[in-house]
C-alpha cells in the first residue's frame, strides 16, 4: 500500500510540473501580443516595445517561466546588492518592494538626471534625498546604477542616458523621460504564493483569486454536498433492480440529465424558476462579498444546474459498477447462505460496487470545473471560472496560468485522495 | 450396527424439466431427471460441460435467475416439495438445511469482506448466535477442515489465502450449520492434484462424520470413481444412466457411458500399448436436440427406433438405471471402433540421430519489485522468483518430453523460455546446434519457424477477427514457407490433415467448436513446417471425448511430420499416455527425468510418488497408496534451502536424523536407470524399496 | 453407546406455520412417526406426531360439516405441537440409557436430540430397541445362555472363568434382577463357535447357578 | 469425425450481409433505435440543408422576436432571422463540413465533432495500444503524460487553446482531439491490456511478429467494437463541447450559425423571446442524448451477445 500512495503522490507532483510547462507553453504560443491589448490597437510599435519591456516580456521565455514559477527578487538581488523584501502598503494594502539597504527601506528614483533615494518611513511615507556616488561603471564606461523603482520593478538606470519609455496611467499612455535601460518586473513566484500582477485590472491576482476561489468552492461545495448521497442513491437503487421499470426510468432521466449541456440545463431552469415562476433570481448578481450568505437565494440555481448534470453521470456509473457486482459469484453465494437480500446488499454488495465510481467520480472532478465555468458565466457568479473565462478571454496570462493551476490542483489532489479511498475500500490493494 | 429403519431420501428428483426463457421462445436446458439422494451417501453426476449438470444444482435451490424456471415434476428435499418454494420459506432452507460448494472459491468469497465474517454471518443470521459465539463455532468448524492456524485466518481477506485453503474456507462454511443436504459443484476442478486428494478426504470424512448426503457434480470419471457411492451419468441435458459406482465403471449399460469410459486413459497406459477412442461428433445445444435418443447421432448402435422414440428410464436386472432401448443387447466388450474415430497405430521408434534440442542447467529467474519504501525508490536489495532452477535434459527427434507438475512449478516458464517468450537468465539451450537462450527478438527467422507452440485455451487460441484460412496462412506468408498462391491449397492441406474439411477454410472462430478451435490451433503451429512443437496443456480445457481426439490427433501428426513435441499437462494419466519420456518439477526445479514407463514405476522421487497416490483414478477398484503432502507450496521468491521439497517430503525420516542433509545440502542426481534421474538425498537402495503407488486388483480388465 | 451415535441425523423437520394436514400428509409419505417443529436456523420450537394430529372428537360434536372442514384446514402445526414444558429433549452426549430414562418418566417415544436448541437429530424407541438387540447380539450367531445366579459378589467370574477356560469366548452379556425372584439375577450371555450341550454341562458344573434357558441363535 | 457432417455454405457471406448483421443489432434493443432515429432526424435535416433552407439562415429580413408563424415556423430571433433555417444551416459544421482557414472559404466533407472524434480515437488508441501492450515505461510515460492532460480541466484547455489559437474549425478539432484522446487511451489500454492475456497473441509473438503487427492488426480489430461505441458517445460530448464553446462566444466562428452561440445571443432577452434560446437549447440537447441512447443500446447488447 505504502508503494501505491508514493506512486501517487511522485505522480501527482509530477503532473502539477508537466501542466505547469504545458500551460505556460500554450500561452507563449498564443496570447500574441499582449500589448495590444492592454494599450489598444492604436499604440505604436515603439510604445508597444516599451510597455513590453516594462512587463519583463523581453526576457526569455524559459527566464520567464522560472519567474513565474518560483519568483525572480534573488536573481535581482544579485544585481541590486541589496537584499529585496516586500511590505505591505498602508493605501493600497498591497505589497511593494523595496530593497532592505542595511536595516532600512529603500526605492530609489531618476529625476532630470539625478538619482533619489527614497528612504521609507515607519509611518509609511518616504523621505527622498539625493544620492551621489551610487554610480557604478561598466567596461564602455558608461555610468549605471541598479535599483528598485516605483513600480515594483528592479531596474537598470544609466546615468546621462535616460531612455524615452511610455508609463501606462490612468489619463493612457505618458510619454516620461529618465527612464530605465532594463526592467526586472519583481514577483515572488507561483511557489510562493504570487501569481504576479493581473494585466487587465492592474491588480495583483492573489488579491482577487482568493475571494473568487471561496466562492467557487461554496458553490461546488453545496453542488458536492447534494449530488453525491442522491447519485449513489439512486444508482444503487436501479443496480439492484436491474431490467426492472424502476431501473429504466432512472437510467434514462439520469442520461437526459447527463447528455444536455450545462448552459442548456441553466438556460431552462431561468426560464421555469427565473422568468415563469419568478421564485428565485435568474442571475446571482453580488452585492457584496459576502452576498452568497445574506442571500443563499444567490445560489440556488447554479447549484440546481451543477446537480442536474452530475448527478445523472455519477448515479449511471454506480449503477453500471452495481449491476456488474450484483451478478457476481459471490454475491450468488451470499443468497445461497441464506442471507436476507437487505443484508446481501449492504454487507455485501455496496462496498465493491462503490470501488470503481469512487476513482471515477474523483476524476470527474474537472468535468465539474468545467461545469462551473459555463454555471458561472451563465448566472454571472463571480467564482473562479468566470474570473478564469474572462482573463483567458483578455489573455492576461498571469491570471488565467494561476487560476487554472489553481483547478489543476483541485483536480489532482481530488484524484489522490480517490486513489487513497480506493485503496482503502480494497483490500486487495491494502494488503499487499 | 442394525439397520433396522429404512429412512426416506433427503433429497428425491422427479422427472424434472427446467427450461430458460430466451427470446421467441423457451429452452428446455434439463429434461426429466430423476434421482435421489440418502443420509450419509455422496451421488455423483457426471457428464460432459453443457449437459446440464449445474442446472439440476441449481434447480434444487431455486435459483435459476430472472428467466430460468422448473417446468415440470417434483424435487422433494425431506419430503418437502422445493419447487415453487420462494422467498422467507426457500431463504431458511439456503445455507441452512441446503449448501452449496462450487467452483473456484476464490470467485465464490467477497473479496473485501473478512472470512470471519463471512463465515459468522451464516450463523449469527439463521441461528441468531452471538457475534462471539459464532466466531468461536466458526474456528471449530476451520479446524474441523484441517485449516492451518484458523484463528488467524478468520481475520485475513480471500486473496490472503491459498486456493485450497479457500476451498477449505467455503467447505466449512457450508458444513457451519450441519445441513442435511450439500452441493458441490466441480469443488477440485479449479485445484491442482495434491490438493484436490486432500479436498476430496476431507469430504469423505464429513460425510461419514455429518451423515450428510451430497450431491457431487464434476466432469472427471477419475474424481467421481473416487468419492461417489452412486453415479448419475448426464448427456445434454438428461440423465441417461445411473447406478453403483462398481456397476458404472465395471459394466456400464448406455453406450455414451461406454463411450466416457473408453475415452480417458488408465493410469499406466502408454501410446503403444493402449488407444483412446473419441466420442465422434459434439453435445448438441439445448436448442435442437434430435427427437428421438439425444444420443443417436454419436451412438454406434444407432436403430430406426432411437430417431423417431425417445427412450425412457429403465431398469436393469442388477438395479442399474439406463435410458435406451437396447441396453441388453448392446455388449461393451464386443465393441468395435468405426473408421472415423479410428485412433492412429502408433509405433515406437528407436532414436535415430542425436538429441535435436538440449538443455543444461537453464535458469529463469524473474525480478520482484518489493513494496517498502526503499524498494519503490530503488534501493531496497533485489529480489527473484526463481522460475526454473538449474533445468537439464535432452530430447531426440520424434520423441516426446512430457513435463508434469502443479500449478507455479515453472514447466509454463520452462517452455516460454525455450520458444524465446523469455530470455533465459543462465545456462545453455542448444536447438540443433543453434543457441536459443536468447528471447524471440534476437532469433533470426529461420529459427523461429522451427519452434511453434499449441496453446491452452481453445476460446482464446485463436483471433477472433480473422477467419480460420487467414490464421494458419498466417504463418506461411510470414516465413515464406509458401508462395503466396499455393498458401490456400497449403492450408486446405492441413484443415485436412487436422480432419477439418475445405469448407472451414472462411469460418469464423466463433462458428467453431473447442475441439475444432484446437485443431485449428495445431494447424497454425505446424504451418511453418516446425521441427519442435511444444504444447501447453493442449487438451487440460476440453471435453474428455474431445480430449481423446486431439491427443489421437496430436500423435497422429508426430508420426506423419516427425515433429518432436515438449508436451506440458498436469493430468498425469495423460502424460502418461502421450510422452515417451517425462519430467516431473516442483516448484522451479526437475525432481525425475527419464522414460515414461520408469517414472511411473519404483524407484520414485517422493514428489512423484506423492503426485501418484493422489491422481483420481477412474476405476473404484484399483488400490491407491495413501501419501498427502501437508502445507502448501512454498513461494518462489525465497524457495527452501537444500532440497526445495524438504519442507512437505513425507520420506525425509528414512534418512539418518530425520533429513537435516535435505535442508542443508542441494540433493544429488541419482542415476536409476538409462536416462532415468532421481534428485534426491535418498540412496537408490530406499528408493528402491518403494512399492507400487497403484495396484490394481483385476489387471487388464 | 451415546445418544448421537443411535440417533437419525437429519431428521425431517416442520416449520410451525405449516398446515396441519401437510404435516399429516408429509408423515404417511414418508412414513414417520414425529417431526422436530423448527423455526429458522433448526432451532427448535416443538414436537409434533401423529396422535397429536388427531383432532379430539369433542371439540367437533358440536359443529356442523362446514364448521369442521374450516377448522380442520386452518389449523396450523403450531397450534397442535408439543410444546413448552410437555417438549422434552436430550442432548447428543447424553448416554442412552438417559435417554431410555427420560422417555419412560415422561410417557414419551420419541426425543428430538439437541444441541444448544438446535436440532441435530432424533431418537425413538425403536432406535432404542435396536439397541438393545446389539447389546444382546441379537444378530450374530451363536449360544444364548441364561444362568440364574445368587445375588453375590464373584458368581459372575464364576461363569467367566469357566468358559475361559474351555477357550471359548464371551459375544456379549447382560444382566438382570431376575423377574420375581428376589435375591437372584439372571445373567445373559451369548458365546459363539460353542454347542449348546458343551456350554449347558459347563454352566452346570458351577454350584449355586441353574441354566434358565439356552438355545442356539438364530 | 462428425464435424465433416455439420454442412455449412462454403461462401463467404457477403459484404452487405455482414453490415445487415450488425446493423440488426441495433433493433434488437429498443433504446438504440430509438436514439438512432433521433440521431439520424438531425442527419437528415442537415442533409436538406444542404440544398434548401426555408429562408437564408443569415439574412434578417423579418420583424425581430416573432413566435411561429407560417412563413417563420419557429418564429425570429433578436436580429429577425429565420430561427429554423439557422438551426438546420447549424448542424452542417457540426455533422457535414469543416470550413478550411483562409478566404477561399473551401471546407471539406465531414463535420467538426465527426473530424474532432476521429482525431481523439486515433491519437488515443495509438498511445492507448503502446501503452497497454508494452507496459513497462511506456506505460509510465504514456499515462503520466495523459494524466496531466486528464487533469487539465477541459473547459480551461479550450479556453486557453482557442486563447492561444484563436477561433475557427480547425481549432476546435484541435481542442476537441487534444481533450478525447486520453479518454480514448485509457479505455484502449485496457482492453489492450486485456487482449495481450490472450494466447493467439502469445503466437504472434512466437511467430516473431513485430509490434506494430500485433498492436494493429491483432490487437487493435478484437478492441474495435467498444472503441467504436466510445466513439459515438464522444460525438456526443464533442457536440456537447462544441455548443458550450459557441455559448461562451468561442466556438466555430461565423458566418454558419453555432447552436451554442445561438443560445449565448438569445439569452440576452430570454424575457421578451424564450422560444429563441429553446430552440436551439433543445435541438443539442436532443442530438447529444440521442447519440448517448444508441451508443448506450449498442454497448447492452455488445455485453449480451459476448455473454
């Protein structure tokens, strides 16, 4: 047993690595270029370039895979000199980066020419004054200073030769003279916990994913909570009737259910309960974050339209697991020891036949997800999969790579935890 | 003591008809049965697969599943009608007064559920005992069977245990609440020898000890003549003969029990001195059975009277049971084979050339993953199953190499790696002068051709999907042996040598019956034009009239190709019968080698011995020594130091202090004869000493 | 000579809710004389028989035809068996003799034979008296003696002793107080490859003991 | 022997026989047929398509938001067009014509789920064999690549894949292929792993038969049958994913309507208009249970004939 778990979990960590890759790969491939989209499609090459630049998009792809994986402040440490920490900012309630120059918080910035240091405050404010003597030379001679800016970027300046960048601000592009050579957009790295900045709402994505995730698994959690005890309900129940009336009407209605689409299902179910019967509200339109429990009205819906589409699934693969137990030898043998057909059911029966749906269900995970991208758009459900639809849409590939690992997770670790069920209801695999 | 009662049976069939629904219709699977059965007697029924055994077992309990029912007459367990009995009244009597044991235990026991509690359930639900109580009954019941260790076993899972011990399990099981009537089902089929003799005391005993009637359903003449007081003999689907086991085997009536008879070989018979006659043609299906005799159509004293009337049962002067209309006349001894299943005249050549394969101290050994940890990883030390050990011999052309052993001895292994399915680890193999330690991979063609193999299973011997042309053309276009035109008139060749007309050329194998499949199957094999045809188990799978057949067929080809064959079985009559040379394994290693005749005669190696005495062997009369080995075969991973045999020989105490040489010292080779090898620590002198396993009392009748 | 070697094993049982008749129908088939009333798992709940089966005339003289059959076919075996405190049973390890006892203090001729309430098997009186006959070699061959003896310590060796010495051997014997003879026993033997003369002159021989009867048997 | 009495015809059956026998499979359970015939009401109806629509599925030329009415028999959707005609014009790209990228606006016969299906089977069945009959670390690598990609939730993969690749038919084949294969490969394993047990591949193997052969030619004809009947159901799905991506406005691009997308624009004014999400809704609805009741037929009565 202990080899099968190993086996597992080698596995699981090894497929969280491929998809990563994978993941990362496809959107290298496709999301062309970004800045087009964020800067629209009258920005200029050279503009373009630029904010590119800014984003760390010149970088190479593998450089920028390990950013993202497990962050890049160690590798602009190097450059710096200085040990770079976060701290949290008191307006935004975000985390900026500063380099901790002995004991003491520092940015430094480039204004006609002269290089301030920016030396943060307790009471979160920054005293700025000038700096001399920070230059370094390099071998062209040329004077160039390494440093965290405003921006959370590490950054390269070189003194005389501010280069021309394009600063994206809230009046749109700004032309802004100083500016760096080279950008080190600093991250902490998915590892450990920063996704990095969204693209289209400027904000760091951690910030958004956590309530997005929370509201997710509330609506799969509900969705869970009710499917499984009817699915293997009934599909036990027309197990054992195989052939039988009772047994047909549920195998069908379970594949009507199954066969329509979640978008159907949740289209149909507005219409009777939104727009005819008008008893619950055909969108789930969050007030405030915490809407969904003021009102759990909000849900009803996406997790009637969840249900219908799973639990036909799950109860026809009990069902099919629990018909092929049920005319097996051994349960012939239990009759034939004269066991009341309660007992030979549930002493005898259930244990096997929920060995194979439970792996089953546990991949079938994803499909959920899947499930709740489309619940979610349909009613308008501010969960993971909306946010993961609309930045997959946008292309801002820092927030669809987290979030998407986030359901990959999801998906993998309910899969272990199958396996682990697996082998516990089987002894064949505990004992050997 | 004094008889003085005369009790009524326990279990009384009257002309019963059971019949399945199907689609447009209904088939009738048994037609009129009856028999009956008394306290403390064992009733065997035998026949052929499909002649409705199981659905008699079946009948009596009442579960002939959603579209089986009892369309005519009367079983009447205790006096009590069973038929239309159903459920609270038919569930008290299941498990309780009626038991059943049938085929393959491992399938019969829920595999997630302890056997303690599987065990317990029957008491604590018909009996209302106490978890506590029934546990306690339950080891009584383990230990009653001989179960090694049963307190332990209560809590262990059926994959935990032995086949044996398994069987052991479900037998105890049934006995848990002393019924008076027990079905056993083929209960040993799915066993290996030994432990089949072992099962079958056992039952013997329960049944003098209970006073149990048991109803003994099985295929094997050897089996029944070994268990059974009576004999019912079933053919598609009615009984057609029954009677003492004395009477049966001694002077059977109805021809089809003749035919059974004639068909098996008698231990101790050899191709050259004894034949096998077949049962022409195959057990009709349920679904067009002829009107009058179910048997005419293979009958050899086939009258107008038995195409239009179908016989009834009638009795015999010496109390017999027969149905056909000329039991009298018809004269076992006066019988003569017809043309069509007239068996091969086998003569024995003397060897010619040298040996055209050979074999030196060939190992396979196969790698084990542990499952700790540091074995996952990589680290943990390497474990082997030893497969083969150390296996020698040779074998002349023409000549055949019969290997006998029980299941896990290796012979399997043995004849994968020499075909090239397995590399082997160590040791030498020469075929005709060419090596072939090597796997199939690294043979060149022409070597390949050389070596073909017939297979077990005739369901899966061949594919499905092609017709039976392609598959034994197969082989011709692959190697080239054929032009591609002339490949068809090549195959035609065969189909006929395998006494298969042209007109199998384009069926499918699912238009094929077992014994056509391994025609077929033999058919592909020679195809190549191989010099060496090894054969695993090719007749273990069949009907015993068909079995007869295929071994007529096999020798048939022997004497017309000149193929040398390696022969693998475990049915050791008919190694017996078909090898001239035999060897005997036990677990991994060759224990004898040498010419048939000298294994089956002192001296022996105890294993063989063993092996022997526990052959059933269908003729009630015949004496059989009584040696049964105790525990089970160790595992191959780490087999036993010395002699692997030490750990269950029943002769290690005519050695000097009780054997320790046998676990401390690998046996030599003792020569007994020419060619004939014993691996023992014994001196020939002992072994010498052995006397006969099998005397029968009435020899050559 | 225990209970369960005499006994039937796997007796014919009833389950109480049978009609009466059947069981009355199953008895003649099978011609029994009692049947163990059982309830699932053999655990046993009565005892019925056929005198049992019989309906009492009074409770009919009232009744009409009609009234009769009706009554007649609802009864149910748990109505008419034996049961309670009238159900005596024994137990398979018990000795015969026990068993001999047990019948003859509750006027009973059969016991069904019980192992922790479960029906095992059961014994009647003919068993009984089959075994009986073995005790006394009712079967085999051979001289049956009855000597008449004191009732005193060492008359027994006596006869053994004489017949010992002429080589002969003793099949079986019994003893019993002889029938209104107080003070005496009458001893039973049987001796076999013996003539009668032969063994009456030795018996003779022996004071104090008269041959009652001796003939050869069967 | 006897065998030679047993007289069968001599000639092979013929073609159109064999197709009728396994076609009379299908009548024998009641469930098939009746999926077949849904099934095959949308074939047809595609089929007309082809040749006649009522009204030109694109052009709105009537009031919008109409219920049924004899020109309009299922009524106008928001933009006034004739909601029946865009529904037959529907199934065309999903059952008859994949439309080729570029302006030339060529397509080639056969629909987007069908080409989608064929991609997952084959891709599936040829890493399913290797995997299932070499074992070994083929197997490892093989399904530890397929996990991951089981892993990866469908619907993020179309998303980013269309992300990546942008709309369009040969896309969503793309996406379709990549995320059927793995279903296909596990149950191909399976049976591989299943059939190599048997010994007529024991004698391939003694025949010295490479392992192309034997995967593909003995292995793969006996696994046809239940990866056939996996197929079907992926129709399904693939039908089922291709209406979910034209709902979330990713699917097959215009100008042939998308039932999904169809759904996705009526929903806007599900208030003053139900009969123009309905229709469509409806109309995958029942192609996709349709094929799920025959392929679910056809499986019982596989299992029953094997049995």
């Amino acid at each position: 047993m202990a080899r099968f778990i190993i086996r597992s979990i080698i596995s699981t960590i090894i497929t969280m690595l491929l998809v990563s890759i994978s993941l990362f790969l496809l959107i290298e491939v496709g999301s062309g270029d970004i800045t087009v989209k964020i800067l629209g499609v009258f920005s200029t090459p050279e503009q373009r370039a630029s904010y590119a630049a800014q984003l760390g998009l010149d970088a190479p792809a593998w450089q920028r895979y390990i950013d993202w994986l497990i962050g890049n402040d160690w590798r602009a440490k190097n450059k710096v000199g200085y040990p770079l920490v976060t701290s949290i900012n008191p307006q935004t309630g975000e985390a900026d980066w500063w380099a901790d120059v002995d004991g003491q918080l520092t940015r430094w910035t480039l204004e006609e020419g002269r290089l301030l240091t920016l030396k943060r405050q307790d009471d979160g404010s920054t005293t700025s004054h000038i700096s001399s003597g920070a230059w370094q030379i390099d071998e062209e001679g040329r004077e160039y200073f390494w440093g965290v800016d405003v921006k959370n970027n590490a950054v390269m300046w070189v003194r005389g030769a501010g280069a021309e960048v394009w600063a994206l601000t809230k009046a749109g592009l700004r032309k802004e003279g100083d500016g760096p050579m080279k950008y080190i957009p600093l991250r902490k790295g998915l590892l450990r916990g920063d996704p990095g900045i969204s693209l289209q709402y400027g904000r760091p994505v951690a910030v958004t994913l956590v309530s997005r995730i929370r509201n997710t698994l509330v609506l799969a959690g509900a969705a869970f909570v009710i499917i499984m005890p009817l699915a293997l309900f009934f599909g036990i129940l027309a197990g054992i009737n195989e052939g039988k009336p009772l047994d047909r009407i549920i195998s069908i209605t379970s594949l009507g259910f199954t066969a329509t689409p979640e978008f159907v299902t949740g289209i149909f179910l507005i219409l009777i309960f939104g727009v005819w019967l008008k008893v619950l509200p055909a969108v789930a339109i969050f007030t405030s974050a915490d809407a969904i429990f003021e009102d759990p009205k909000l849900i009803a819906l996406p997790v009637l339209t969840l249900t219908a589409v799973e639990l036909g699934y799950i109860a026809r693969m009990t069902r099919a697991s629990m018909v092929e137990v049920m005319d097996s030898a051994y349960i012939r043998t239990a009759i034939i020891k004269g066991m009341p057909i309660s007992r030979v059911v549930f002493k005898h029966a259930i244990r096997n036949a929920l060995m194979a749906p439970i792996t089953i269900i546990m991949l079938h995970v994803n499909w959920l997800v899947g499930g709740l991208v489309v619940v979610e758009v349909i009613f308008g459900y501010p969960g993971l999969g909306y946010y993961i639809y609309k930045s997959a849409i946008f292309g801002d590939f820092n927030a669809v790579e987290a979030a998407a690992m986030v359901t990959v997770a999801i998906a993998i670790i309910t899969r272990l935890f199958g396996d682990l069920a697996y082998t516990l209801l089987n002894p064949r695999i505990r004992y050997s | 003591m004094t008889e003085l009662k005369k009790t009524p049976p326990v279990l009384k069939l009257e002309d019963v008809a059971v019949a399945y629904k199907v689609r447009g219709g209904e088939i009738e699977a048994v037609q009129n049965v009856s028999f009956e059965i008394n306290r403390g007697e064992t009733h065997g029924i035998v026949g052929e697969s499909g002649c409705g055994k199981s659905t008699v077992a079946w009948a009596v309990l009442n579960f002939l599943g959603a579209n089986g029912y009892v369309k005519r007459g009367s079983i009447k367990f205790q006096g009590q009608e069973l038929v239309g009995v159903t459920g609270e009244e038919l569930r008290r009597l299941r498990g309780d007064q009626i038991a059943m044991v049938y085929q393959d235990p491992m399938q019969a026991l829920n595999p997630s559920m302890r056997l303690g509690d599987q065990m317990s359930e029957v008491l604590t639900v018909h009996r209302g005992m106490e978890q506590k109580e029934a546990e306690k009954r339950c080891i009584e019941m383990l230990e009653r069977v001989y179960m090694p260790d049963a307190a332990n076993v209560m809590k262990r899972y059926p994959h935990q245990i032995s086949g044996g011990q398994q069987q052991r399990v479900v037998i105890a099981m049934a006995l848990l609440n002393n019924p008076a009537l027990l079905i056993m089902d083929e209960p040993t089929t799915a066993l290996d020898v030994t432990v089949e003799a072992a099962v079958l005391d056992l039952i013997a005993e329960l049944r003098r000890d209970f006073d149990t009637a048991i109803m003994y359903i099985t295929h094997n003449l050897g089996v029944v003549a070994r268990v059974s007081t009576r004999v019912g003999v079933m053919y598609a689907g009615e009984m057609v003969e029954r009677a003492t086991v004395e009477q049966i085997y001694k002077n059977p009536y109805h021809p089809y029990t003749q035919g059974l008879i004639r068909c098996v070989p008698k231990l101790g018979a050899d191709k050259a001195k004894s034949v096998l006659y077949p049962i022409r043609g195959r057990v009709p299906p349920p679904d067009n059975r002829p009107v009058g005799c179910v048997y005419g159509p293979r009958c050899d004293y086939i009258q107008e009277r038995c195409r239009e009337e179908r016989p009834r049962l009638r009795q015999m002067p010496n109390g017999a049971i027969v149905r056909c209309h000329f039991a009298e006349e018809i004269d076992a001894s006066q019988w003569t084979p017809s043309e069509d299943i007239m068996p091969p005249s086998v003569e024995v050549k003397d060897v010619v050339s040298d040996p055209i394969i050979s074999v030196k101290g060939l190992k396979k050994y196969y790698e084990v993953q542990g499952s700790s940890l540091r074995d996952v990883i990589g680290l943990g030390e390497k474990r082997y199953v030893k497969a083969v050990e150390n296996a020698s011999f040779e074998i002349f052309k023409g000549k055949t190499l019969g290997v006998v052993g029980e299941s896990g001895c290796g012979k399997s292994t043995l004849i994968k790696t020499i075909i090239g399915l397995e590399d082997s680890t160590s040791g030498e193999a020469k075929f005709l002068g060419f090596d072939i330690t090597d796997d199939i991979s690294k043979r060149d063609e022409s070597l390949i051709q050389e070596l073909q193999m017939v297979f077990q299973n005739p369901d899966s011997t061949m594919n499905p999907s092609y017709t039976v042309g392609q598959q034994i053309g197969r082989p011709m276009q692959r190697f080239k042996t054929t032009p591609k035109d002339e490949i068809r008139g090549e195959v035609v060749k065969l189909l006929d040598a395998m006494r298969l007309g042209e007109n199998y050329y384009d069926r499918l194998p699912r238009q094929l019956s077992g014994g056509e499949k391994q025609r077929v199957g033999i058919a592909r094999a020679l195809a190549s034009h191989p010099d060496l045809v090894l054969c695993d188990e090719p007749v273990s799978a069949l009907d015993v009239s068909v079995q007869a057949a295929i071994l007529n067929l096999l020798l048939e080809v022997q004497q017309k190709f000149d193929t040398t064959l390696i022969f693998i079985a475990h049915d050791l009559s008919v190694v017996r019968f078909f090898s001239d040379h035999v060897a005997v394994m036990y677990l991994g290693q060759i224990m004898e080698i040498g010419p048939a005749e000298a294994i089956y005669t002192p001296p022996y190696h105890p294993y063989s011995e063993a092996l022997l005495s526990a052959v059933p062997i269908p003729d009630p009369t015949a004496v059989q020594k009584h040696i049964r080995l105790k525990g089970n075969v160790p595992s191959a991973i780490n087999p036993p130091s010395g002699c692997r045999f030490h750990t269950r020989c029943p002769r290690r105490e005519l050695l000097p202090d009780g054997g320790k040489v046998c676990e401390l010292e690998i046996p030599p080779w003792r020569d007994a004869a020419e060619g004939h090898r014993i691996f023992c620590h014994l001196p020939l002198e002992t072994l010498r000493t052995f006397d006969p396993v099998i005397t029968q009392p009435t020899e050559g009748s | 000579m225990l209970v369960k070697d005499y006994m039937t094993r796997h007796p014919i049982m009833i389950s109480p809710d049978t009609p009466a008749s059947d069981a009355q129908k199953m008895m003649i088939e099978n011609n029994v004389r009692h049947l163990p009333v059982v309830g699932d798992g053999k655990r046993i709940v009565g005892l019925i028989t056929r005198d049992r089966l019989r309906v009492p005339p009074t409770d009919l003289g009232s009744l009409n035809v009609w009234e009769i059959s009706r009554i007649l076919s609802d009864l149910k075996v748990k109505d008419m068996m034996v049961k309670g405190k009238d159900l005596f049973s024994i137990g398979p390890d018990m000795t015969l003799e026990e068993a001999a006892q047990a019948m003859i203090k509750n006027k009973v001729g059969c016991l069904p034979v019980v192992e922790d309430d479960v029906v095992v098997g059961i014994i009647t009186e003919v068993d009984m008296l089959a075994e009986l006959s073995d005790l006394l070699g009712g079967t085999v061959e051979g001289v049956r003696i009855t000597v008449r003896v004191p009732d005193k310590v060492g008359e027994y060796a006596k006869i053994t002793s004489a017949i010992a010495e002429k080589g002969w051997g003793i099949y079986t014997s019994g003893g019993v107080p002889a029938p209104k003879r107080p003070g005496f026993w009458d001893v039973i033997l049987k001796v076999r490859n013996v003539s009668r003369d032969d063994l009456v002159a030795v018996i003779k021989e022996i004071d104090g003991q008269e041959v009652i009867d001796a003939r050869e048997v069967p | 022997m006897a065998v030679k009495t047993i007289t069968q015809p001599t000639s092979r059956p013929s073609r159109l026989q064999k197709i009728w026998k396994s076609m009379s499979i299908i009548f024998e359970s009641r469930v098939a047929t009746v999926g077949m015939s849904m099934v095959l009401f949308w074939v047809i109806l595609a089929f007309i398509s082809l040749f006649w629509t009522p009204h030109d599925p694109n052009a709105s030329d009537f009031i919008q938001n109409q219920g049924p009415s004899i020109q309009n028999w299922l009524g106008t959707d928001h933009l006034g067009r004739d909601l029946l005609s865009r529904l037959m014009q529907g199934t065309q790209v999903i059952l008859l014509k994949t439309r080729l990228p570029g302006d030339a606006g060529i397509s080639i016969p056969g629909g987007v789920a069908i080409w989608g299906v064929i991609g997952s089977l084959t891709l599936g069945s040829v890493l399913g064999l290797n995997a299932g009959y070499r074992g070994g670390w083929w197997d490892q690598i093989i399904m530890q690549v397929l996990d991951a990609l089981i892993a990866f939730p469908r619907i993020v993969l179309y998303l980013v894949v269309i992300a990546a690749l942008g709309q369009g038919d040969l896309v969503v084949i793309l996406a379709i292929t990549i995320t059927g294969a793995p279903g296909v490969a596990r149950l191909a394993r399976s049976l591989a792993m299943d059939i190599k047990t048997r010994d007529y591949i024991r004698a391939a193997e003694t025949r010295g038969e490479n392992v192309w052969y034997i995967m593909f030619r003995e292995i793969l004809p006996n696994a046809r049958g239940p990866l056939l009947v996996d197929g079907m159901l992926r129709v399904g799905y693939a039908i089922f994913a291709i209406g979910t991506l034209g709902f979330l406005g990713i699917g097959l691009p215009p100008p042939d309507p998308d039932w999904g997308n169809m759904v996705n624009e009526a929903r806007r004014n599900i208030f003053s208009n139900q009969l123009a999400v309905m229709w469509p809704a409806l109309a995958i609805a029942s192609l996709v249970i349709g094929l799920n009741l025959f392929a679910d037929g056809l499986r019982e009565e596989m299992t029953r004939y094997q049995k």
